[in-house]
C-alpha cells in the first residue's frame, strides 16, 4: 500500500532513533508461532466483541453523536504504530468538531468535549473503533497506547529509549494504563512511567499477561477511571 507523503515524513522523522534502539536497549523479540498466537488472540477478542456487542453498540453510540453535535462519527489521527510506521488510528468523535484546529491534549473540564464525548471518555468507549485497526493488522488488543505524532516527536528527543515501544503494535489498552498512567500527561514522570511500563510489558509479553491486563482494564474502567477525561 502505497504512503501518503505525510506518513512518509512522519516515518523519515522518527528513523533516526532507529540505530540507537537496536544498539541500546534488549528486546524481547517475538518468533513467529508467537506472533501467531497473539493475532489469534486479538482476531478472538474483536470477533466475539463484535459479534455480541459491538455490532449494536456501534449504531447506538453513532446516533447519540450525530443527536449531540455536527461532525463526523469517527475521530482519526496519525500515530506512530509498530517499527515508527504511521497508521491512522480511529476513535469516536467526542469533541466539537473543529477541522482546522492544531492538536491539544484533552484535559480535564476540557470545553471541547461534547455532553456524549464525556460519557464515552470517561467509559473509554471512544476507544472501540480501533478494533478495526486490529483486524487492518495495526494494533493489537494489548500493547502500549499509541501516541499523537507530535507528541512521539517531543518525547522521543527528551527521553533515551522511549522509541522502544514501537517494536510491537500498539494496543488498545496497556499495561501502563491499567496501571493509572492514562489520559493527559500532565508532567515528565507521567510519561517516564508509561515508558518503564510499556517497555516491562515488551519483554515480558505472554498470552497470559495479555489475559491479565484484559481483565485488569475492565476493572480500572469502572473502579479507576479518575484520568479518563
């Protein structure tokens, strides 16, 4: 598939911490029947999910944001996916929509964010449409969370090694967000800890943990959700 020159910009941009990561820091690298069984796994998940709720949930949510606010259903954005290759990862709309606006963090009491967008954040059902990124072959159901560009720009200059965690696909929900470093990074040990997190989960990776950090999500989605705004 061919790239569109703003992919190939963002990929030219991050291929300079190519050299250092692979002469920096230890991988765990996956071997193939791995790798089989993960995409197993999340084919798994977004079938099920897809089949007996998804299927449903995707008409409800989509009319309640039409009712809410004009705009598009379907928010997308370029981030960085496994090897620095951008992908477009795609989110239910839950801000106002604005076309010619730079990107912005959300944060908390953000008036951007729509009556239904509040909802959905703070339920992280705006993440759901990312299941099609699964089954495109982007993202996984567990990885680390993938980030704007301009944001991989700004960290992957301040931090040694934080280009790591695109040595796997990026994940729907992640260990570093099961552990409370979620939503806005508000200063450098919010991001310092997501990195060490994301890096333990890559040289860590089983199928178990994956089930693990699964059931940990549904748990911190309704008992731990303070960051999700």
């Amino acid at each position: 598939m061919s790239l569109t020159l703003e992919k190939f910009i963002a990929i030219e941009d991050l291929n300079r911490d190519r050299e250092f990561i692979l002469n920096s820091y230890s991988i765990n690298y996956l071997d193939s029947s791995q790798i089989a069984v993960k995409r197993l796994f999340d084919l798994t998940i977004c079938f099920l999910f897809i089949t007996i709720i998804g299927w449903w949930l995707f008409i409800i949510i989509s009319l309640l944001i039409v009712i809410d606010s004009k705009g598009p259903v379907i928010f997308k954005q370029l981030r960085h996916g496994k090897n620095n290759r951008p992908f477009y990862c795609y989110k239910f709309r839950t801000m106002k929509y604005n076309p010619s606006k730079e990107f912005a963090q959300a944060k908390k009491n953000d008036d951007r964010i729509t009556r239904v967008g509040r909802f959905l954040r703070r339920t992280s059902m705006d993440e759901l449409p990312q299941v099609f990124n699964i089954l495109l072959g982007e993202m996984s159901v567990v990885g680390p969370r993938p980030h704007a560009l301009t944001m991989n720009r700004e960290y992957s200059v301040q931090i040694s090694r934080f280009m790591c965690r695109h040595y796997v696909k990026p994940g729907i929900t992640g260990l570093a967000q099961c552990k409370g470093y979620r939503g806005e990074i508000k200063d450098d040990k919010d991001i310092r800890f997501r990195l060490r997190y994301d890096l333990f989960y890559i040289k860590k990776w089983s199928v178990l943990f994956d089930l693990y950090i699964s059931v940990l999500t549904f748990k911190c989605v309704f008992f731990n959700n303070e960051n999700a705004y």
